[in-house]
C-alpha cells in the first residue's frame, strides 16, 4: 500500500461510479477515505475492494440531514480532519421533457443534487476547514453547460451546482478552495440509459474515441484536491472526451 499521506477526504456517493472511481484515485495517493451511498451492502464490497484499512463507511441518502451531519461527524472521530470533501452523490429519476416534469420530482433532484451539496460543504467547514483549509469538488456535469433534452431537471441541477462552486469558492477562500468537475458521458450504471446497447455508436461523436471511465473522473478529482492546483479555485473543469469540441463551426 502507497505510504499514507495525513489526508483525509470525504467522498459522497462513492459504492460505485464516479464516486468509486474517485475514492479509488484517492487511496492510491495515500489519502483516507469515508464514503457514503445509501446501499449498506454496496459500501461494504467497496470497502473490501478499497481496503479496510484506509476506508470507512457510512450509509445514508444525501439529502437526509441526519445523514450528512452522522458521515462528518464518523469521519472526524474516526481520523480527526477533513481535508477534503468531493459532492459526487446525485440522481436523475426522469427522462422526458421539463415542460412535463412533475415539479415534486423536480423538487428531489435539487434536494440532492445541490442542497445536499450545500449542506455536506456547510458541515465540514465548521468541523475542520474553516480553520484548516482544504479543498471541495463538486461532481458537477457537461449537462449544466448547455440546453440537455430529456435530462432538463438534471442539467439545471448541475447548472446551480456549478454556480454553487463559484459562490463558495469566493466566500470560503483563502482557506478552502473549490472547483467542479463537468464530464460527459461515463460509463457507470447511473449513465446506462444514454449508451446501453449502443455504445459504439455513442462513442463515434467524441474526438477521443470512447466515453468516459470512472478513472478519468478520479485523476482530475485528484488533481483538484493536490497542491498542483493550489492557485485554482471557482474553476469547471470540463472532462469530456473533447464532445463539446463538436459545437464549433465545420
């Protein structure tokens, strides 16, 4: 195992996906990790996979208060700081157009895909970075950047996510730095939906080949939280196989 590196992070949504991805990238440093998901059973393989020895768990939802405030307060008694926070854990239960959107799903996925955010950068300001410093990314998406017919509710959601990143980059600096991660299309089962069963042809339309994997996700998240971007904050970096590249002209 890589010698430990006194870090600490907290990632959310983290049993699987991007979020695994991340955690995994973090370990590999020498960081200790928590991660949260709301399946005990899922968090628990993970943690297998992880090692025991650098990985607790905490299982939970997101936007459950109680939640947030049990998975700061374990990481804290368990390691004593927070260094970093990545706010991975999102949802998008609809496919179809906003113009038909039942307002109370509307309602869950800014419940977890921003106040949950908010509330989980909230809490481990006060219990460590506040006085510490540290770094927050938050698990934004190339949805948030432009008009994304049938996932509406989710884009906007990552829209406010990103505008989230701006707002606390400037009231929590000089102490805590924070940036966005913005991907595409990655293959997890969050993202099926857009590549099940056609997945060569998904993948034609981005210059680089291929989608994305949630090790693309874990480097740039890791990049985010060293000292190699130490001068960067309120930052979206866009990882996405260069598909926005085909919004030019020709």
């Amino acid at each position: 195992m890589t010698e430990l590196s006194g870090k600490v992070a907290l990632v959310t949504g983290a049993s699987r996906g991007i979020g695994y991805g991340i955690a995994e990238a973090l370990v590999a440093r020498g960081d200790r990790v928590c991660i949260t998901g709301r399946n005990e059973e899922a968090l628990k393989e993970a943690v297998e996979k992880l090692g025991s020895d650098r990985v607790l768990a905490v299982a939970g939802k997101a936007h459950d208060e109680a939640h947030r405030a049990e998975a700061v307060e374990r990481v804290m008694e368990a390691c004593g700081r927070v260094d970093f926070l990545i706010n991975n854990a999102g949802t998008n239960p609809v496919f179809g157009p906003i113009a038909d959107l039942d307002l109370n799903v509307a309602r869950k996925v800014f419940e977890t895909n921003v106040v949950s955010a908010l509330g989980f950068a909230q809490r481990t300001w006060h219990a460590w970075q506040k006085d510490n410093g540290g770094a927050i990314v938050n698990i934004a998406s190339v949805a948030g950047l432009s008009a994304s017919p049938f996932v509406g509710a989710y884009g906007v959601s990552k829209a406010a996510m990103i505008n989230l990143t701006q707002q606390l980059a400037h009231e929590f600096a000089p102490k805590v730095r924070v940036n966005a991660i913005a991907p595409a299309v990655v293959k997890t089962k969050f993202a099926k939906a857009l590549y099940e069963g056609r997945e060569e042809e998904a993948a034609a339309s981005y210059p680089l080949g291929r989608l994305g994997v949630p090790s693309d996700i874990g480097g740039a998240a890791a990049f985010l939280t060293s000292a190699q971007s130490d001068w960067v904050t309120g930052q979206t970096l866009v990882v996405d196989g260069g598909i926005f590249l085909n919004a030019g002209v020709g």
